[in-house]
C-alpha cells in the first residue's frame, strides 16, 4: 500500500534538487541513493551516457512493461557573459519570461551554487511603456546579474559559460492537502516510480518491468528516445507526467476536465500521442477492475510514452492535476499522487493490456 509519508518525504527530497535538462546528474544520484535505502541490488539498475536511470523489476526475461518519467526541469544556461558582467541566459524549456523577471535564482558552478538575480525594470526610474505599450520580453532577453561589474569579476566568483540557473528551491504545504514548489513536474512523477520500487520489493509486478527516469524531457523527450532503442519491444509504456489543468482562477477553463483533489487521470490525448478509443476504454476498464476511478483529460505538449510508438507498443500518461504549469508555484493535491501511486502498484500486478 502506498505510504503517505514515505511518498511526501521522497517528493521533498527530489523538489530540493536543481537539475535542468543535461545536468540531471545531481537528481540521479538522490534517486540512485532512494533506491540503495530500499535495498535494491545494484546489478539491477543501469543507466546509458545521456544519463537515464533505469530499474529491472519482476520475472527475468524481456521487459514487456515500461514506466517513465523524467528528471528534468525548465531553467536556463548561461549562453554569454558580458562585459560589465552580466549574463544571457538561454532557456532550457518552455519558459515564459514574464513570470521571471526580477525573480531571485541560483547558479549552480563546478564549486556549488550561487544566489543571483534576473535583473528587472527599476520601475521608479524607468518608463516600461518607452519599451512599448504591449512589450513582452522574449526568452532570450533576460539578464542575469550576480552581483560583477566585469567579466572578470564573473570568473572570479567562479561561474562559466553553460553554467545551469535554476530558481531556489522550497516545499511548502499549502492548505489542508496542496503541495507547492518549483518542478513537481515532473518530480512526483519520479517520486511515484520510487514509491512503485518499494512496493515492487514486496509485490513483484506480473511481467517483467523497467522502470525508467529520462533525460531531458523538456527538451523534445531526448531521453526518451535513447529509451526506445534499448527497450522499443516492451508491450506497454506508460509516462509519469503532469496533467496540467486550468482549475486557477486566471486559467483557461478549457482545460478543467481534469480536478485536483479527484485522483489520477488518463491523459490519452496531447500533441504526441492520441490514444485509440478502443484502447481508452481498455484502460479505464483495466483500472476500474483494479478498483480505480480514471479521470481523462487532454493537453498540449508531448510525453515520453509516445517515441515508443513506432515499436508498436500501447503508449500512454498516468498523472495527477497539476496548477500553474512551468511557475514556480506549480500545485499538485497530495492525495492525488498517493491514490496515483496504489494505482501504478495494482497496474503493475496484472498483465498487460
């Protein structure tokens, strides 16, 4: 049975740990040591040179069900460094840069990280609307300024070109069940495959089953893709990624088929997969004979499931709500992602569809 507090501690410990798309090695390593604290044997887990982490669980042979879910989070590198000691940045994801503007954001070195800032408008001195009534700024005109008047002065404090920035990180509960942070997507979505390999220990799943943690998902599902080499003749995949939903009160309602605080959902329709109907109705009949109530939503944007397609796999996303997508107060309902994971532990002790 999935444990509440085991599944919050492992969220918070994940949320707290920055790693952008091609620097999720710091991720990896926490989960790496989740996994030892189970006491999973270390021949059975393995990971590639892009930096995927997998786990075999269940009967030997090949794998014929796949879980994913990524380890990456939007943020930036920085892409130049000026000569009065400012620094470009490039944005790793999708990013609006209206919500970061002025923001504080840390700089993660060789030698640890940094506090700095994304330089705003001095809203006393400056004349926005000189910039243009309807002026928004681009993703690449966003300045970093950590506190140089030169380049010189960058290099001294020890940050290069292609350092990562991410915002600081904090785990807050938020009323009587929502937790808030920066990169729930998709940090419950690894958490829940952590919860799903304590529980696997117990109760071997059916078939042979790999649970997977990608990289750089936000950066058009890469990791995903070296995934799909190795193991593109699995039966069924299944990615562990946010349903974004527009339940907040300045969202679009034509996304609020799916409520936070209602359970999991199918998402069977995004930009990269469009699940059959015959095949929908499969899997919410399948989690109904399980003693799970499915809520179906849609969305735009891709998930890892759908480069496996090609191999002709069943390939769809199991989520929960997610609030104010890409922000630094994403929301999740914890109730949510604990009936998320009883769902993944019972789906995973039948056969595949």
């Amino acid at each position: 049975m999935a444990d509440r507090t085991r599944i919050a501690e492992t969220l918070e410990q994940l949320v707290l740990t920055a790693a952008v798309s091609g620097s999720e090695h710091r991720l990896r390593a926490v989960i790496e040591r989740q996994l030892a604290g189970l006491g999973i044997d270390r021949s059975r887990i393995g990971h590639d040179r892009m930096g995927n982490l997998w786990l075999h669980c269940g009967p030997d042979g090949e794998p014929q069900r796949l879980l994913v879910a990524h380890m990456d989070e939007i943020g930036w590198r920085i892409s130049s460094i000026r000569p009065d000691g400012h620094c470009h940045l490039t944005p790793l994801g999708g990013n609006d840069a209206q919500l970061y503007e002025g923001t504080r954001v840390h700089v993660h070195t060789e030698n640890g990280s940094l506090p700095a800032a994304i330089a705003p408008v001095s809203l006393h001195i400056t004349d926005r609307q000189g910039l243009g009534p309807k002026h928004r700024l681009g993703p690449n005109e966003l300045l970093l300024d950590v506190g140089a008047d030169s380049a010189e002065a960058v290099a001294r404090l020890g940050i290069s070109l292609l350092d990562s920035v991410t915002w600081p990180k904090s785990f807050e509960l938020v009323g009587e069940d929502w937790v808030q942070a920066r990169s729930l997507d998709d940090r419950f979505g690894c958490a829940a495959l952590v919860e799903l390999a304590a529980e696997l220990e117990k109760n071997p799943p059916a078939v042979p089953t790999i649970l997977a943690w990608a990289v750089q998902e936000e950066l058009g599902l890469r990791g995903a893709r070296a995934l799909a080499q190795r193991f593109g003749n699995c039966s069924e995949v299944i990615a562990i990624d946010s349903m974004t939903v527009g339940s907040g009160p300045r969202d679009n309602r034509q996304f609020n088929a799916v409520q936070p605080g209602s359970g999991p959902a199918l998402r069977s329709f995004d930009s990269t997969v469009i699940v059959g109907e015959p095949d929908r109705q499969a899997i919410i009949a399948r989690a109904s004979e399980l003693g799970h109530a499915l809520q179906v939503g849609f969305m735009p944007g891709g998930n890892d499931a759908s480069v496996f397609q090609d191999g002709n796999a069943l390939c769809f996303a199991f989520g929960v709500a997610l609030q104010y997508s890409h922000s630094m107060v994403e929301r999740i309902r914890l109730a949510d992602l604990v009936t998320l994971c009883s769902l993944l532990e019972d789906w995973c002790g039948a056969d595949c569809i």
